[in-house]
C-alpha cells in the first residue's frame, strides 16, 4: 500500500507526485523528491481544481485522481453532442490516440453512455523520475490501456509477493524475450524495457518504421515477452521505496555482513540477500566457489549464490517462464560497461557470434566473451546451456552503479535500435 505524502516526505513516491502534478498543469517546483512547501501548494491548488479536500496531502482520494497522470489515460462517458475531436480537446488528447485505445468504437456513431479510454497527450516513460514497482504498475498500466493489442501476465512473485510482470506484443510465431533489473541497484534497465515497449507499440499503432525495420512487419512475424522488473523488492530497497518495515531492517542486517558495501546503493541481491543473477543451473557450483573463495559466503547485498539453485522465486519465476514460452533469442538488460556479452564456456549457438556482432554495431557497444569469474550461473549461462541458441547480456551504460537516471535518455538511444535488430533477426 502507498504511503500518505505530506510536507516533509521524500522518496520516488514524492517524485511520482511531482512528475503526475507538473503533467496535470501545477508547478511543483523542481522534481526532486523532496515534499516542500512549493510541491504543497501544487498539491492544493490541484485539490481544489478537482473538488478535493485543500489540506495538501496526498492521501488515497489525491491518489486515485493524480495517478491518472502517471498511468496516462482517463475514462469517459460519451455525453450527448461528444466527438473524438471535441473529447481530444477537453482532456488534452489526440483523436488518433483515441482511435487506437478504442478500437472497437467508431466515431462516426458514438453512442451516448460509451465508456472511452481517452489517453493523455504525453509519453507514459519518462528519464525524469527514479523508478519502483508501483511506478511500473501504472506504467504498464497505461501501455495496455492506450494500445489493446498489448497484454500482461505475471510470471511468478518476489520473496515480498509482488507480482513479476511480463508484457507482451506481436502475434508472430517466433517468441522472443526480453528481461531487466535482475539486479536492484541496476534499475535504470526498467525503463529502457519499458520505452522500447511503448515506441514498438506507437511505431505498431501508426504504421510507422521502428529503426528502419516495419514495426506491422515485425508485429506479425514476432511475439515479445518483456519482464521489465525481475527483481522489484530489490529495486524498490534501492530506490527508498522501501525505506522501513521488517523486509527493511533483515536487508539491513544482511547488509552489515559486508561493511565495505554501501547500502542501500550497493544492493544487487533479491530481499533475501541472494543474487538473483546467480541462480541458475548452468555451472552454479562452479559460481559458488568462486563467490565463497572472493568472501561472498551469507546472505548479503551482492553475489551470493544462495543455497542451492532456483532458490531464490525471481529466478525460479524466470527459469519456469522461459521453459514454458521457449524463447528464440533473449537479451538480458544489466549495468554497466556497453558491452554485450554471448558466450557460455565453449557454447557458442549457430548464428549467435553473426548476430551479436550486428547488435554491437547497432548500439555501438563491443561484442565480448563473459569473463570467467563472472560466467557461471547467469540467466544468459542458463539459456545458452538449455537451448543453444542465442542470448545476450547487455550491459548498458557507463559509471557506477545504480547509474542516475539522467542517464536514460543516451542509454535508451543507445540500445532502441540493439532491441529493434534482435527481433528482425530472431
């Protein structure tokens, strides 16, 4: 459940409001996540712009209504003498967004009492924010809602029961799959998924070129499944969506077997303290030995391999999926480095090397083997073993991790047409 916000509130849930208050036409001030008396009076003003209580906190009916602006759309009730047009106009829409979020309704015949999905006229991904699951939520929430042709399912739970999502478009025959934020404090990843998916669908959508390549073409030809969040109890620890609370304090603790680990920025692992990326049944013994032997022998903010394979439900969750969707080619999202890496030990699958090379020279980033200490127990690992065929880990971005979010916007340029190329040739 989302906290109540108020003066003095700080955190990617402040940021939400912030970002939901600029997009609804009230200053807030700088988006910073910091609820100072600037952000208060946007927030009155907005209350009393929509009949709200004017007391400046953002409890469950300030919510409900501001969230539209994060999940993108709002619903409305055909009135008597409505258009496309003159709804686009009143809600700050486009008739061609409406079209495509109300396929089924023609707006030559509106029929009085129709339910609308009217979309806002902004992109649902923003570089502007840190992101956290209930940020995801509404995301992904907005993506199905403004393109129908898009669904979600969830895959699994994290060690906190949040819901791991996959989002999916395309109808074609070949399955092809996308995953980030295995790690936590690699969320920056979340978005990048999640702008790809929402440029495919409006590229879709309008009949447009994604990158050069005909995204109807495409749409036909391949099925995406994207987990934009493997790891989201992870993700929110770092981001301080998740800041108290007794997950909170066993991470801390955790934490404390490892001093020279800053927390929570430091923090790789799934809430249990086991490394999510080092799960898999591809070499795991192998991993643990070279994880015990680097110190990495407790539950902790990275690289522990836990105590035995699949232990850990986010990967357990990946590990079932991929079993049951049988992916062509996957693309793993980490940070940093801009490299891509295809290898597992000596398996290397037909075409794999042919098709890495084409995606390094998409992104710019260079085609490399894993190193060994690194390549053992990996999703990518796992896949390459399982299957043969080709997977990649890319690692995205350059600096120290977690990168800052005003970073997305080279790191999304940088990897669009990477995302667009491993379809085309899946």
């Amino acid at each position: 459940m989302l906290e109540t916000l108020y003066m003095g509130s700080t955190g990617p849930y402040v940021q939400m409001a912030q970002l939901a208050l600029r997009r609804a036409g009230f200053d807030p001030g700088s988006i910073d996540g910091i609820f100072g008396a600037r952000t208060r009076a946007a927030v009155i003003a907005y209350q009393r712009s929509r009949g709200l209580d004017p007391d400046g906190i953002i409890g469950v009916n300030t919510r409900r209504r501001l969230w539209a602006y994060l999940r993108g759309y709002i619903t409305v009730r055909v009135q008597r003498g409505d258009t496309f047009w003159s709804i686009a106009r009143k809600y700050g829409s486009t008739v061609e967004a409406i079209a495509i979020a109300n396929p089924d309704v023609q707006p030559m015949n509106l029929t009085v009492g129709t339910m609308l999905t009217v979309p806002f006229d902004f992109s649902l991904v923003t570089g502007e924010i840190d992101y956290s699951f209930a940020l995801m939520e509404l995301i992904i929430d907005g993506l199905l809602a403004r393109y129908p042709f898009m669904r979600s399912f969830g895959i699994g739970a994290s060690v906190m029961g949040k819901p791991i999502y996959c989002v999916s478009i395309g109808r074609g025959s070949v399955p092809v799959a996308y995953n980030a934020s295995h790690h936590g404090n690699e969320w920056i990843t979340t978005p990048v998924v999640l702008k790809f998916l929402e440029e495919y669908a409006q590229s879709y959508a309008t009949g447009v070129n994604l990158c050069d390549v005909p995204a109807r073409q495409m749409f036909d030809y391949v099925t995406l499944y994207a987990v934009p969040m493997v790891n989201p109890d992870g993700v929110d620890l770092v981001t301080g969506a998740l800041k108290r609370g007794a997950y909170y304090e066993r991470a801390l603790q955790y934490s404390s077997n490892y001093p020279d680990i800053p927390f929570p920025s430091g923090w790789k692992a799934n809430i249990d303290g086991v490394d999510t990326n080092l799960q898999y049944p591809a070499g795991w013994e192998e991993a643990r030995r070279i994880k015990f032997a680097q110190g990495y022998t407790l539950p902790g903010p990275r690289d522990y391999v836990g105590e035995e394979p699949l232990q850990a439900p986010e990967s357990r969750a990946m590990y079932e999926f991929t079993l049951n969707y049988r992916p062509r080619l996957t693309l793993s999202y980490h940070t940093q480095g801009q490299v891509i890496y295809w290898k597992y030990q000596d398996i290397e699958p037909p075409r794999a090397e042919e098709i890495g090379r084409l995606l390094a020279r998409s992104s710019g980033y260079t085609l490399e083997d894993t190193p060994y200490a690194s390549g053992n127990a990996g999703y990518k690992d796992w896949y390459l073993l399982e299957f043969n065929l080709p997977g990649y880990t890319v690692e995205a971005g350059l600096g120290q991790n977690p990168l800052p979010i005003s970073q997305f916007d080279r790191i999304y340029e940088e990897n669009r047409c990477l995302m667009t190329r491993a379809l085309e040739l899946a």
